[in-house]
C-alpha cells in the first residue's frame, strides 16, 4: 500500500513534462511542488530507518530540486565528460606527465575531425 502511494506521488511528478508553454510550465512547478511536499509528508510519517533518512536529505535540497524540475537542467553531460576522462586515465595507467595527459583528453574528447580536407 505504502509503495502504491509513492508510486502515485512520482507519477504525479511525471504527468505533465512535455509542457512547453510558459502557462503549463507553470501549472507543472504547482504541481511538482505539491507532489513533492505530499511525498514529504508521507515520509514524515513513516517508521523505516533509511525512508527518513532519504526524507532528511530530499528536504534538505528540497528547492534545488525544484529548481531543476523547473529549469529542466542535468549535469548529465559533464558526468559523461568525467567518465570519458576517468576511462582515459585508466587506459593510460599514468602519464609521465601532465601534458601528456592533457594531450590525451583533448585528442580522444575535442571532437577533433581525423579527416582530411579535400582541395
């Protein structure tokens, strides 16, 4: 029953993410907001450990999620870009120095054209 009201809450987030106006947009952050909050005080009342703990947390950072939802921005790119960077470094097993390291990013992540130009 608890995991049906969750499910409702999160579904409720997710009606209406294809609005595009700024009247829709609008209505969707009313909506957000109080899906959210309802979520909270769902939470509040719960007695398992780790729900309160994420409740604490979702609290804590409750209008910076709200400010995402509202401005529809991730950090999705620059987490793949560190991947790609991590995925490097692993490959490489040290570079004798930071240039070469360097020289490395660039060349495998600045989308650099291996073809030649024709005349």
């Amino acid at each position: 029953m608890k995991t049906a009201k969750i499910q409702t809450c999160l579904d409720c987030l997710h009606c209406k993410v294809s609005a595009k106006s700024t009247e829709k947009r609008r209505v969707y952050m009313k909506v957000a907001e109080e899906a959210w909050k309802k979520l909270l005080r769902w939470i509040s009342l719960c007695r398992i450990p780790e729900v309160i703990a994420v409740g604490k947390r979702v609290r804590n950072y409750f209008w910076g999620v709200l400010n995402a939802i509202r401005l529809g921005v991730t950090n999705g790119a620059l987490e793949a870009t560190n991947g790609c960077i991590q995925r490097i470094k692993r490959m490489a097993y040290g570079f004798r120095n930071k240039e070469r390291f360097k020289t490395a990013i660039l060349f495998h992540l600045g989308n650099l054209n291996m073809n030649p130009s024709t005349i």
